[in-house]
C-alpha cells in the first residue's frame, strides 16, 4: 500500500526533542497505516541512535537514516 503521507524528522544531536516530534507525529488523528515517518539522523552518537531506534520499533512505519 502507497503512504498518503511521509514526515521526515532531520536531527543532529537533537535527541532532546526528536522523541516529542516522533510522539507528535503519533497523536495525530490520521491512520497510522497510511503514513510513516523517517529520521535522518547525522549525530554522532551511535548508542543514541540505537535506543530510539528500539523504543520506536513496531509502534509506527518508520526508518532510521544514519548520515
């Protein structure tokens, strides 16, 4: 099935607000099935990465781009 809607979330060592923007993304009163979400991630911090990585696995459509 084709998205309706892609939200692209661009961070560098933002974590502070990226899981607010990506919860933001998650209140909003649209299926969830006909949108999906992309980070583009170009922190350095590799741990970082990988734990919201996890935390979010499953909950949304979404990938990780790591610059």
């Amino acid at each position: 099935m084709t998205k309706c809607i892609t939200v692209a979330i661009c961070t560098y060592n933002r974590y502070d607000v990226l899981e607010s923007a990506i919860n933001s993304c998650l209140s909003q009163d649209f299926p969830k099935d006909e949108f999906d979400v992309i980070v583009v991630d170009n922190s350095p911090d590799a741990d970082l990465k990988q734990h919201y990585a996890d935390q979010f696995a499953g909950i949304v459509p979404w990938k990780l781009i790591i610059d």
